[in-house]
C-alpha cells in the first residue's frame, strides 16, 4: 500500500502528485499530507518551495533565500518539520490516505515525512508519493517489499489510490455524484 512515482524532468513528480491529491480532494477522501508548490521568482533567484498541506488551507514555506550565488542545499528543515508535524495531527484524525510529496534526502536520512510514512503503513493507511531517480535505491530499501511503482498518469494512479480505500469508503464513493476532476489545492 505504498505507491510512487519516479517521474523524470523538474518538478514532473510535483506536479503530478498535486494533480492527483485534486481529484482526490474533489471526490472528499479524507487525505494527510502536503504536495509541494513551486512559485517561481525572478530569473536570478531560484523558485520558493511551499508545501500545500492537504487537511486544510496551510502552506508551509520550505525553502530558504541563500542569496543568489548559493549552491546549497535551499531546504528549510525547520519548515519541513513544521509541516510534518501538522500531517501528523492530520493523521490521527481519520485521514484515509497520506500523500507526501516527495521521498527525499531528509526521508532517506530517517527525518522529513519518514516517521509518517511508516506510521501510516502500520496502521493500514496507504500512502502515495513521488521519488527522484537518483533516490530510489534508498527508498527501495526503505519501502522492502511495500513499494509499487505507479504510471505517470493521473487516471492510473487515482484510481490505484481508490482501489486502497477500505470497501465501505469505496461503496460510498461509487455510488457519490462528486465528478473526477475538480478545483486547484
């Protein structure tokens, strides 16, 4: 019940998980998690990350400004615990699925949506989310036998998301007029 996508091209996964958690959001699952929502800036500054926190209308900045000749890593660790730690209370209040936008470097390093990830799964709460090609090694040895790797196709991996769903969920959803596609996060 972990399901990924490893989508090549800046910010294909972003924007493919957020798409997504949409639907998702517009058929009314209860969801915990974040997708991360790029604004770009100036062409000599890089873009801000935001996390869009899926339990409401929260934004969690997480990225820093290093100046314009940085070459650092930008993540704002802070942030990312910070929007962590709303998920969490997100989770324990009956969400149905966990969607995090990326198993990154804090994730393999055991910080950032990890813990989360593996509450999740313990409890039966399925879990989506997007990794880079040059993380997957570390997230397949993390993941075990858990992970299946989904299309790069919204329709596919929604409906992957709802075949998780418990059977009543399910039921109720078949039987909803809520249409597929809906309003932006």
């Amino acid at each position: 019940m972990l399901g990924y996508v490893a989508s090549e091209g800046r910010g294909a996964g972003d924007l493919l998980i957020q798409a997504v958690a949409e639907r998702l959001r517009a058929q009314a699952i209860p969801l915990a998690g974040a997708v991360q929502v790029n604004e770009e800036r100036d062409p000599d500054r890089k873009c801000d990350m935001d996390l869009h926190l899926l339990s409401g209308q929260n934004i969690v900045r997480i990225s820093q400004d290093l100046g314009t000749l940085s070459r650092g890593c930008r993540l704002d660790p802070a942030g990312l615990e910070r929007a962590v730690g709303i998920v969490s209370h997100a989770l324990d209040a009956g969400a149905q699925m966990l969607v995090v936008n990326k198993y990154g470097k804090q994730e393999i390093d055991g910080r950032g949506f990890r813990p989360l990830i593996g509450e999740a799964l313990a409890r039966g709460i399925p879990v989506l989310t997007a990794v880079n090609a040059s993380n997957i090694d570390a997230f397949l040895t993390f993941a075990e036998d858990l992970a299946e790797r989904l299309p790069d196709d919204v329709d596919a991996i929604v409906e992957w998301c709802l075949r998780q769903l418990p059977a009543d969920e399910r039921r109720v959803l078949a039987g909803s007029a809520i249409p597929p596609h809906s309003t932006k996060l």
